[in-house]
C-alpha cells in the first residue's frame, strides 16, 4: 500500500509562504471561498475524514453542530497540545507544513462562519511556536487572515495561543478554559462546546492533523480522498513510531496499514532482531498489545477495535524481548498521577494509588493481593471521571494485567513457610495472627516476608524487642 505524501510532501523550504504558495498553496482557500460554506461542510463529511487527535470522530458531522444562525461570536479552536507520551506527529506540520495547516483553518472557520481561530500549542514547544507565528504573520500580510480575506465578505482572526505545559489542556474543555485564563480544569457535559464553549459562544474543536487534512480533501475531492486507506477511517495518517526501532520519526501513510510492515518496512525493524513483547498502539493511553498478537493487525480505528485497542494518535511504541514491562507501566502512571488535575476524587486519588502499588512491584515488594487492588483501583477510576484522563490512566493498568499477568506475578514476593513448633524470632512491632489455633494455619505478619505457620501441633511464636 503506497501513496504520495499529502500532509508533508518532501518540498525543501515548505514552511515559507512562497514555496508554499509556488506549489499551490493557498489555492484551496480561494476555491473553498467561492463555494457555499455549506458546500465546504459536506465535502468534509462525504470525505469520511475522522479525527486525528484519538477520538476519531466524523469531522464534517462535528462542523454541522455549530449553530448557523446565533447573536453570539463563533470560536474554532484547534488542538496542537500534542502532550500524550508517544506522540509528535503534529509538531512535524508545525515544523514542516505550518500554511497547510493555517489554510485548513481558514476554510473550516469559511465554512462554519467562524470569526476567530485559536491554535492552542504546548508551551514546551517553544521552537515550533515560533515556527507557526512567523507562518501566521505570513498569511496575514498576504491578505488570507484577517479582514476581508481575498477580497470576499469573509474575515476571520488567527491567534497562537501558547499553553503551560499542562496535559489536562489536551482535553477540549480544559484547553478552553486555559484560553480564557482560568485553571484548566475539565467541565461537565452536557452542555457541549458547539452550544456552549469559549466564554459561553459556540465552539468548535479539531486536532491539527484533522485540520490538515482540509486542503487535501478540496484539492483531491471528496471522492478520491475517500479511497485513500481504510474505506472507514480514510486518508494519510501521520504514524510516529518510537522505542525499540532501527529507523524511529514520523511516517506519513495510508489508514489500514499492517502494524507489522510500520515496524519491520518503514522503522526498520528491532536492532539486534530481538523478539517483539509488547507495542503500544496509539499513545501511552491506548491498550498495550502483546508481540505475538500483532499480526494481520492494522493502524486504522476499525482494525486496532476488533485487536482490543485503539488508534489513538497513531503513536506506536515498540518494546523488545528485554523490555521491563513494570518499569514502563509505572512510568507511565507517574505521568498520569502527575498530570491529574485533581478536580475528580477517582483520578486524583486512583494515579497515585496505582503508582505506589506499582512502585512496589518494581521493587518486588508487592504480594497477590495487590494484584487484585491494583485492577479493583483502575476499575474504580474508569468511566468515573468528568473527562478522560481517568480512563487514559486505568487503561493501561488493565491491559498490561489482562495481557501480561505473568510479569506481575515474578515480581510477587515469596511466603515463607515454616513447620509448625518452629519458633518464629523477629524483632520490631508486635506480632499479627490470625488462624484456626493449634490444628490450622496461622499467619504471622511482620516486617519482611508474610510468614505462614503450616498446620499441625501448636508452635511457639516468640517476638524480641
């Protein structure tokens, strides 16, 4: 499965309006501004693009929510956060094709009759905020922001917004209330951001890749876009693959590709063609997929589904043979503890909850029954929380259990056994017993190991200090 690369053709210098402009640019702005915005709208929907930012939701449908017809401004916000660990594809628009992006925009906010556009962009992408701003401040002197762009009745205002660094801010809710200077906190829906969003005015929001796209469906048709990839996750999809790979960085592709030929064809395969133990799919939230169960697996919405996982941001992490896969989960619920707003009591306390029991299973200091008050934690904190953060954290938890069981279970510390009339000596707090007297089993706990007197004739338990 070949294509041409749509969203980051190999063009030395595309990042300036005039090479950009020399291949085209801009010239689906023209044509999209002497349509109806209703026109633009239903090219998008019958393209059958879905959103590029994890949720994979009908674009063109989401456009139709915004009102036609209201008092109020009309705001697009476009999502560049970009903070879930295994995903960079979008600074490479910001770096390679920012006008690409800034003319999506442009049509998009035409279509849905937006007057401002806000391109929210993690702070810690100071180099690539630079990137786009100079790009922006392009657009605007050649007459494609601002105020009747093209000479047509139509103006809209595009503003960098540079956010602090905060994860929560890659939810839409979040990000907005980040734009309009308060704490990014998530809010509760009903009511949704097409009725309600920026500073009350309907609100549109869309990832950068999604918006990408915009100008590629114009230009190529709705029709022939369609064909690109997965008949129902259609068009490239910018795939950036990290970890135990030859070749890492971000491939543009069709949907539908086999995960199998992203890694071996196109990232080069393991070093040292080491065994594959796990991937995970689409960003650290995704469900990770045991090595063996990769094939005939595909990198579309549709295919990662029926494997158990999702498609995510298309950003696939690859772990060898050798991996520590409790190493790695409990970096990643670090993160997520880290990241926790703390406005929801299940994702506040559950992250950190999780991170110390695994904590303790890296240190195999974890016994079975952590096992099972992991899972019961991550339960807890799924589909329990305003946004979904919580279930970015509780999902690898409980695929890494479902799937990888036996990692957890060699780094249970061992009961020690001792024949009953054996004398048990420890030093430090006083003894715990619990049992069945002289004929069951009676279990000692102290510090160190779980201590379990086998059943028989009663044995002394002696404690010093």
């Amino acid at each position: 499965m070949t294509m041409e690369p749509l969203i980051l053709p190999p063009v030395p210098g595309l990042r300036g309006i005039d090479v950009y402009e020399a291949h085209g640019g801009y010239g689906m702005l023209r044509k999209a501004i002497a349509m109806k915005p209703e026109e633009v709208t239903d090219e998008v929907k019958k393209s059958g693009l879905r959103g590029r930012g994890g949720a994979c939701f009908p674009t063109g449908l989401k456009w139709t929510f915004m009102p036609k017809q209201t008092d109020k401004q009309k705001y697009l916000c476009v999502n560049g956060d970009e903070s879930e660990p295994g995903t960079f594809k979008d600074r490479q628009i910001f770096e390679l094709n920012p006008h690409l992006l800034i003319e999506g925009a442009v049509i998009a906010a035409y279509a849905m009759g937006v007057g401002t556009i806000y391109l929210y962009i993690r702070g810690e992408y100071n180099k690539w905020i630079a990137m786009v701003q100079k790009a922006v401040d392009e657009a605007y002197a050649r007459g494609y922001c601002g105020e009747s762009i093209l000479g047509s009745a139509f103006s809209t205002s595009f503003t960098v917004h540079r956010g602090a660094g905060a994860y929560i801010c890659g939810e839409e809710s979040s990000l907005m209330n980040s734009i309009e200077g308060e704490r990014g906190y998530p809010r509760v829906k009903p009511p949704f951001p097409a009725q309600f969003g920026l500073w009350g005015c309907p609100t549109t929001i869309n990832n950068v890749e999604t918006i990408a796209n915009v100008p590629v469906i114009l230009r190529l048709g709705w029709e022939a876009y369609s064909k690109i990839g997965h008949p129902k996750h259609p068009g490239p999809i910018l795939v950036g693959v990290s970890g135990h790979v030859n070749n890492p960085g971000v491939f543009e592709l069709p949907t539908g590709v086999l995960l199998t030929d992203i890694i071996h064809k196109y990232a080069g395969g393991v070093p040292g063609n080491k065994k594959i133990k796990a991937v995970i799919p689409g960003g650290s939230s995704t469900m990770i997929l045991r090595g063996e169960a990769l094939e005939g697996v595909t990198m579309d919405a549709e295919g990662l589904k029926a494997a158990g996982s999702s498609v995510g941001t298309a950003g696939l992490i690859v772990m060898d043979e050798d991996t520590d896969l409790i190493r790695v989960l409990t970096r990643i619920a670090g993160f997520y503890h880290h990241e926790s707003c703390g406005q929801c009591t299940p994702c506040r306390e559950g992250t950190g909850w999780m991170h110390k029991i695994l904590k303790r299973f890296e240190r195999c200091e974890a016994t079975t029954a952590d096992l099972d008050l992991l899972l019961e934690v991550a339960n807890n904190i799924e589909g329990n929380t305003i946004c979904a953060l919580g279930d970015a954290a509780a999902w690898p938890v409980q695929s890494m259990i479902k799937r990888f069981r036996e990692e957890f279970e060699k780094r249970v510390k061992p009961t020690l056994v001792i024949a009953s009339g054996t004398p048990v000596i420890a030093s430090g707090a006083p003894v715990i017993a619990s049992g069945g007297g002289a004929y069951g089993a009676t279990t000692t706990k102290q510090s160190g190991l779980p201590v379990v007197i086998a059943s028989g004739a009663a044995g002394a338990t002696k404690q010093s200090g």
